[in-house]
C-alpha cells in the first residue's frame, strides 16, 4: 500500500492480508493507492484521496496581560494606555489553525491574521475617556471543521496616571576633564520615562532620550547635577545630587593684590586699604607673599577665623618685618592647598587737605593655571600728557606666577592720533616681579615729558606666563591716580559681550560726576558692534557702531549711536559684535569728579566681560564696604544689572552681614537688563538711610542661569568720591 499526505503517495507497507488499518491526521488530506501482486504480475489501482475531520469547530475567546494594579504604582490599574497588552486564545472547541485578529479599536482597522497566532501583542497609546476606554477587539478563528462567528469583546484600558520618578547614579569617579557617566532609572518602575534633562551643574545643560549620557567638567569642585524625567507631559520633580568632582580646582590657588600703598610719602601721599573676608565654618590657613618695589620679598602665614574680617595691618603684621613708604603686591593662597579662597578688597586712597579721602579700587586678581599659549592684552584709556600736563600715565607689570615668565614682554603703544612705538622689551619677568615705569614713556626710551597724549598698550605674553598690565592715570593737578587694568589672563570664560556699568553722561547734581572712555580695535579689520544701552531715568536704547580697524573712539561715539542720546544720567552699555566677529574691542573708561581747587579725582569703571553660556549657581562674595549713613564717614550705593536679556529664571537673595554676624537679607526678582542702584544700599533692606551699619560684606546667592552685575560704591560723604568694589570670589 502506497499513503501520506503527499501525491504521489509514497510507499507505507507491503501486507500479505487483504484488510489494513491507516492512522490519518484530521484536518488532513490523504493519499492512497493499491499494488496487487500474484505469481502471474502485479497491478496498481487509481490513486485515491479523502479528506478526515476529526475535531470540532472552535468557539473563540481570548484573555489579556497585565490585570490588576501595577506593582510599583499600586493605585494604577492595568493595562493602561502605553502599556503592552499580551492577547492570548482562550476558546473552546477544537484547536484552531487559523487566527484573524482585527479592529484594536483603531481606523482604518488593525488586522493580524495567519496560522500559529495564538498570542499576539499590542500596545494602546492612548485613551479617550477620563479614565479608560473600552477598545474593541475582534477575533475569527478556523480549523477543519469550520470557521467561527467573529468575537467582537472589549479590552478595558486605563489612563495612565503615573507619575514619573527622576532618579540617577554617577558611575565611576569624576575627574575634571574626563566624561562622566550619568545613568538615569528608566523602565516601568521609574514610570517609563521617555525624555530626561540634566543640569550638570556647571551651566551646561542637556536633553536625552537616552538614560544615559556623558558630561566633561572644566575643573575640579562640587557641582549640583539636577535631573528632570519626563514621559510625554507628565514630568518628574527635580532630583539633585552634589557631585565631588576631583582633578585640578576651578577656582583660584591664589589671590594678587597688586600695588598696594603702604604709607607712601612724596608729593602726593598714597595710602591702601585690604579686608579679608573668611565666609564658612573652618579656619583659613593663608600664605603670604609680599613683593615691595624697594626691598626682597617677604612671606608669612595668617589664620583667618571663620566669619571673620583681617586688614591690610593684619596682612603686614603676619611678614617677618612690616614695609613701609613703599608699593607692593600680595600674594595669598591656602597653606593646606585647599579651595576656596578669601572674599577680598582693597582701596587706595589719597587724603585731602581739607578732610576726607579720593580713592580707587585694587582689584584682587585670582591666580590659576597659566594660558598655555602666547597671547596679547590690550589697555586702552591710557593718556600722558607729561609731568606738568593735566594726566600723567605710569606702568604696572606683574608676574602673577612663582615661575619666570621665560622670556621678555614685548610692548607697543598706539597713539589715538596714529604714531606706533613698538620694539619696547622689558627684562624676563622673574617669579613674583613688580615692575613699575614712572612714567611709561621711560620704557620707550623717550624723556618723562614726551606728550602720548591718548593711547592704547598692547603688551605680548610669551607662552606660559601669567602678566598683569596695568596704567596708572595720574591726575597732576591733584595727584589722584585711577588704575586701568587689563582682564584677567585666567578668566575661563569665551566673551562674547562687553558690560560696561555706571557710565556717567554730564551728571548734573551735589557731585557732577562724568566718564570718559576709550574703544580700541584691536584688529586689522573694521568691526560693526551692537550697542545696548539702559539709561537709569529713561527707556532702553540701541544702536550699531562702526569702530575702524585700529581706531579707538570715545564715550561720544556711543551716545552717537543711540537716539535718542542720553544726558544727565547713569547708563549701562552692553557692547557685542554685530557682524559675526569674534574678537571683542579692548575698553578703557574712568569716572571723574572735579576738584574745586584744579584737576580732577577717578575711579575705573568696571569693564566687565560676558559669555553667552549660562553660568552655574553659585555664591558671590562683596567686602570691604561699610556704611556710616549720609553725613560723615561712607555711605554705600548699591548697582545690582542683569547682564542677561532674559529675566531671571529664580530670584536673587542678597544677604547685608555686619562685622558683628547681624545680617539684613532680601529676595529680587530681575527683568531681562534691568539697571537698579540703591543709594544708598540700606533702601534694599528697608533700613533708615543714616544707619551707620559699619563695615559689612553683601552675599549674593545667584540661581543657575542667573548673572547679575553687583558693585558697591563706596563714597567719601566729605568729598562725594566713589570706590567702586566688585564681588572677588565665587562658591
């Protein structure tokens, strides 16, 4: 006998009786033929075929996973929208060999049919009703014995109401300058976030699908990181971790006072004040170098309490031996190598005959690692007259390194009406030298009275040093001197901006106060800047300003820029490129008020520089002011800018702390460039304007993303002059 399931059938058995049994499959069509044989042949029969049933027709049902409530959100029933759905045959009858999914309440229909299909997946995105919706599911089935009516039954699926939770984990141990893995929980018991944003910290931020990402820290120190998980519109609260972050420190190793007057005797007698300012728990062990002009170099070490204010006296007391009728520069740093550093200022100031004092800030340089490459600083507003003319200008370098700088600086200067002095070579800078030119015009071979008139330094740094420049304009009339210092060579930041705060158009009042400025191009080509201006008494102005290649204009070409132009009021520029240039102008600008008696008294104005990044939060750090109320002594005024176009994101808490732990605190809001001034300081903190508050220090706490300008002028009540003091440390 030939049978199977194939035609031609194959042979099966070869049998001696005439009766056989053949097993079939139900649902199968088999094949069958006979052989006969006998002594005389053999003949074969047609090929035959039947068709076996053996089962019944199949009833359709299905059931579905997951039920119940999740087990991690346990007030979620499943299955919810997003969630996918298991579909599993559950009918009666016999098997099926056929299955036809269809409908899954979707348009036009979904259809999953084919054999083998008893499971089949799905997943709802989505539900209609305030809670659930019932999604209609059809289902077909067939076997040998028929096809089944179609089941038509609901899937209950259920709004997705769970939150989603922000958690992460930091793999490894992070190192400046090497990425650092963050790896975000995802998955059903993070509520299956689909979308996570970090804040790193450091002002960079970013957004993933991926749970894990990478982030490279600049510098070594404690960064919050901040994540924020989020599953279409349901988003997670912020989950903060404090993240130790090892290798070399952001911030400074060292604090530079430079040319600090330690009771100077001549024509005009120079003196300077410093305040240190300790703002945590623990004591500050401090490192001392002092570099006078006239004699070697002194060190020593300070214990600085915490919370505690010194002095310059302090400074000098803790030398080996205390100089006197001299300059110099300090240098201060931590004997345990740690971080942070004191909150720093000082004033040099002159005293007037008939009372009170002029005077001018010395701004704290931070010292860290040197620019790798040689580089260029630019001064501009320098002007020299002469001795017997009205300014005379003198030259301050320093080596900020205890390392040579390794070969000379070369300098040029640059004359507002066109000459160029260049060739000028000072000696290799030794470690920590201060070198002074008095006047600059002796560096350049030229006698003390050689009318430069105005004019911009250009002074280049050989590869791996670290050099102050600084000009001091001397008034001759009134010996009063305003220092103009470059930026410092360890800024980390990209500028993109230049803030220029407080500039004084024809201030009409008790104390006429007016700036002059200089911008120098420092390049060979033309610049077309953008010029933002905030008037205090008025609305905002802008305007463009076409700045030649090497031209340097003043503080008129600016006002010529704006329409209307301001007058008898304190304005706040922003200055940045308008022609996708890179390179920024090197400013200048010194505020002055007029003696009675002949000649004038100035200040910097604090030519800030900003970057488009946003920065991390942080604490800034204001000292060495005071407040003896609007009479006698000082009183202080208060500039608070937002260097920024966008409001503040999170307000600002200054906290006032006196020299006896008291401390006055407020909360501001910012719009974007909003210019305030409180003058004097005790109006922010709802105190009567003659409180005598004493010396003091202002904290500022300053959200992510968040960049305000603060400065302190102090003013002498006797003379109307103003120190302006700038926070000097970051935390």
């Amino acid at each position: 006998m030939y049978a199977g399931p194939t035609n031609p059938p194959s042979l099966y058995v070869t049998h001696s009786g005439t009766n056989l049994s053949l097993p079939v499959t139900s649902g199968q069509t088999t094949y069958w033929r006979v052989v006969a044989r006998n002594p005389y042949g053999a003949r074969s029969s047609p090929t035959w075929s039947f068709f076996a049933c053996t089962v019944a027709p199949p009833v359709p049902d299905f059931t579905w996973t997951p039920t119940g409530f999740d087990p991690h959100f346990p007030s979620q029933p499943q299955p919810y929208a997003g969630q996918e759905v298991t579909l599993r045959y559950a009918g009666s009858g016999g098997n099926p060999d056929w299955y036809r999914w269809s409908d899954f309440q979707q348009s036009p229909p979904k259809v999953v049919e084919g054999p083998g299909l008893s499971t089949v997946r799905h997943r709802w995105s989505a539900v209609s009703g305030t809670a659930y919706q019932d999604m209609n599911v059809r289902l077909q089935v067939r076997n040998c014995a028929g096809i089944s009516p179609e089941l038509l039954k609901p899937v209950r699926v259920y709004r997705d109401n769970r939150p989603v939770l922000a958690s992460f984990q930091v793999m490894g141990l992070p190192v400046a300058g090497n990425p650092t893995t963050f790896r975000a929980a995802a998955g059903p018991a993070a509520g299956d976030p689909d979308s996570f944003s970090w804040t790193f910290g450091d002002g960079q931020t970013l957004t993933s699908a991926n749970p894990e990402v990478q982030h490279t820290y600049p510098c070594g120190r404690t960064y919050t990181v901040s994540l924020t998980a989020r599953r279409g519109s349901v988003s997670s609260s912020a989950s903060s971790q404090a993240i130790v972050v090892g290798g070399t420190p952001c911030g400074p190793l060292a604090l530079a006072l430079p040319d600090l007057a330690v009771d100077l005797a001549g024509v005009v007698p120079w003196s300077s004040e410093a305040t240190l300012f300790n703002p945590s728990d623990t004591t500050m062990p401090l490192a001392i170098v002092a570099q006078p002009r006239k004699s070697g170099r002194l060190q020593g070490v300070l214990l600085l309490p915490p919370w505690t204010l010194a002095s310059l006296e302090d400074l000098l007391g803790a030398l080996p031996q205390r100089p006197a009728n001299d300059s110099l520069t300090v240098w201060l740093s931590r004997t345990d190598g740690g971080t942070p550093l004191p909150a720093a200022a000082a004033r040099t100031f002159t005293a007037r005959p008939g009372g009170g004092s002029y005077g001018q800030e010395v701004l704290p340089v931070p010292v860290g690692s040197p620019p790798a490459d040689a580089h260029t600083l630019w001064l501009a507003g320098g002007v020299h007259h002469g001795p017997q003319g009205a300014l005379r200008a003198n030259l301050t370098l320093v080596n900020l390194l205890p390392t040579s700088s390794g070969q000379p600086l070369r300098l040029t200067v640059h004359t507002a009406d066109g000459r160029r002095f260049g060739g000028a070579e000072t000696p290799t800078l030794a470690p920590y030298a201060y070198l002074r030119w008095n006047p600059v015009t002796r560096l350049l071979g030229f006698h003390d009275a050689y009318a430069l008139g105005p004019f911009a330094l250009e002074v280049a740094v050989p590869a791996g040093a670290a050099v102050l420049a600084g000009l001091s304009l001397v008034d001759n009339a009134t010996g009063d001197a305003t220092f103009l210092r470059t930026h410092s060579p360890f800024s980390d930041i990209t500028p993109t901006a230049l803030l220029l705060p407080d500039v004084a158009v024809e201030l009409a009042g008790l104390v006429p106060w007016q700036t002059t400025l200089a911008l120098v191009n420092p390049t060979a080509n033309a610049m077309r800047l953008s010029v933002d201006a905030r008037p205090r008494k008025s609305a905002a102005l802008s305007g463009e300003l076409l700045l030649p290649a090497g031209a340097q204009l003043g503080l008129e070409h600016l006002l010529a820029a704006l329409s209307p132009r301001p007058t008898n009021d304190s304005v706040t520029f922003w200055l940045q490129r308008a022609d996708g240039g890179t390179v920024l102008p090197a400013v200048g600008a010194r505020t002055t008020t007029p003696d009675p008696r002949g000649g004038s008294y100035g200040q910097a104005v604090p030519v800030t520089a900003l970057s488009s990044t946003p920065p991390p939060a942080r604490t800034r750090w204001l000292t060495g002011a005071r407040h003896n109320g609007i009479t006698a002594g000082f009183r202080a005024n208060l500039t608070l800018i937002n260097a920024r176009a966008q409001a503040t994101p999170a307000p600002v808490t200054l906290t006032l702390r006196r020299a006896n732990g008291t401390t006055h605190t407020a909360v501001r809001s910012f719009g974007g460039r909003e210019y305030l001034r409180y003058n004097p300081i005790t109006a922010l903190f709802g105190l009567p304007a003659d409180a005598d508050l004493g010396p003091f220090t202002l904290r500022l706490d300053l959200p992510a993303g968040v960049d305000i300008f603060a400065a302190v002028s102090l003013v002498d009540n006797l003379t109307g002059d103003a120190v302006v003091l700038t926070p000097t440390a970051d935390w």
